[in-house]
C-alpha cells in the first residue's frame, strides 16, 4: 500500500475580518473533528508503531471527508506574522487547540506552490495590518476569502 503524504498550505488571494464559530464551513468543522479525534487517540498510544497506526487512519479519514483539494472561507486564528528572507509575507492561523496551518517560510519549499504572499499585493497589506493579539490581548479572528489547499 502507498501512503500519500499529507500537508496543509494557505494558498491566500484575499483575507477579511469576521468570522464568528458560528460561520464555519461544515467542511473546517468536519476536518478539525477527524483531527482532533486522531490527536486524542495518538496521545492514548503507547508506541511508535501504534502511533504511526493512528496517523495512517487519520490520513485515510482525512482523504475520504474531503471532496477536494481546495476549501474556502475557512476560518483561524493569527498565530504569527513574518517574512521570509526574501521579505515576502509568511503567514501561520490556528485553526483549533491542535492543529494550525501555514504559508511556507521560504521560496525553495514554496517552488510550485506559490503560498508566500507578494511584497507587492494588496494581500501583504492586508496581512501587514495583522498582528496577533489585538489590542485587548485576545487573538484576533480571519476569515479566508479565497482558498486554502490540503494536498
């Protein structure tokens, strides 16, 4: 059996604030209940071999809830803010208490991908505005406008 890798990229063309839990996409719900009921099974696990067990189903529940790649309007969380050496926009979101997800941090791993945000978009000046605590210290909320890829 061949075992496809799984990893989650932001492909962002556009964030708005909002986002209450309420407006959650059935798809985000769904993923972040197969994550999170796979993270408290592989903290159960006594061994490696156990835990690894746990990641393939969790691999397998993952590809078979989703329909597509590509998911939109998913909301998180700012965890983190920053650039890459190059200075283009590096951007991480919580989405749940285990899981985040993140632009990539550097342009060799974003070669194909393309998740690092333009110096020269209207994007990076929006996410320039982002910080991650507002300016009572709690975490601020975004809605992704366009499109997140798992894959």
């Amino acid at each position: 059996m061949t075992v496809r890798r799984t990893s989650i990229i932001i492909l962002l063309a556009g964030l708005c604030e909002a986002a209450a839990a309420g407006d959650m996409p059935q798809d985000q719900k769904q993923f972040i209940e197969i994550v999170e009921h796979f993270h408290n099974a592989y903290t159960q696990r006594d061994s490696d071999i156990a835990k690894n067990a746990t990641r393939l189903q969790r691999a397998k529940a993952i590809c078979a809830a989703a329909r597509t790649h590509v998911v939109r309007k998913w909301t998180g969380t700012v965890f983190k803010v920053s650039t890459s050496r190059e200075g283009k926009g590096v951007l991480e979101l919580t989405l749940s208490t285990h899981m985040g997800i993140t632009t990539w941090n550097d342009s060799i791993a974003d070669v194909g991908d393309h998740t690092l945000i333009d110096p020269k978009s209207p994007l990076f000046d929006q996410t320039v505005l982002l910080k991650k605590m507002s300016e009572r210290g709690k975490m601020r909320t975004l809605q992704l406008a366009r499109s997140l890829m798992l894959g």
